[in-house]
C-alpha cells in the first residue's frame, strides 16, 4: 500500500485459530508496521479464545465475560492506543457498544 495511504487491518475470530507462536510474530508484524506508519486495526476477538491477545478492560469496569469484543488500536506517529468499542456475540446477535 502507498504510504501516502491510511493503511486499515481487520480480523474477526481468526487468531483463535491460530497457534501462539503464529500469533506472536503477527503481533509484532503489527507492530513493527505501526512503528513505520500510521494505521488502524479493527479486531473482533474472544478474551477466553486469544489469551496472548491484550484487549482493554470493559469501561463498567465489571469483569471480562464476553464472547467476543471489539477493539480499535490506532498506531499515530508509531504510538500505539486501544479501545474498546464493542462486546458482542461472535455471530452478532448480542451487541453492546462502549
């Protein structure tokens, strides 16, 4: 992608499915990109499923049983920032938006 283009990554329920060490190197493929350039990554993802995975901690500040929960982490400058926006079902028929 041009680097004068806003670079946006998006997965839903696919890390679960991967091994940790795949998940490690994705992680820090990530990383490294948002250390070059600014983007935004959109993730759908199971606490209980991805357990490497660091998501932020619900906003009501009640404990962490969501099926799945939405994230946006934005690389700005190569400064990483995450926030929830979501817990859901993983098939959407739940949503309750942060």
């Amino acid at each position: 992608m041009p680097d004068d283009q806003h670079l946006a990554i998006q997965n839903s329920w696919v890390l679960s499915y991967r091994p940790t060490q795949v998940l490690t190197a994705l992680l820090a493929v990530i990383d490294g990109i948002g250390a070059a350039r600014d983007l935004s990554w959109v993730s759908m993802e199971s606490p209980q499923a991805v357990p490497g995975l660091t998501l932020p901690a619900r906003p009501d500040g009640t404990s962490d049983d969501s099926q799945t929960v939405a994230v946006l982490t934005t690389y700005r400058q190569g400064r990483r920032s995450a926030r929830r926006l979501a817990d859901c079902h993983p098939h959407g028929t739940r949503l309750q938006w942060w």
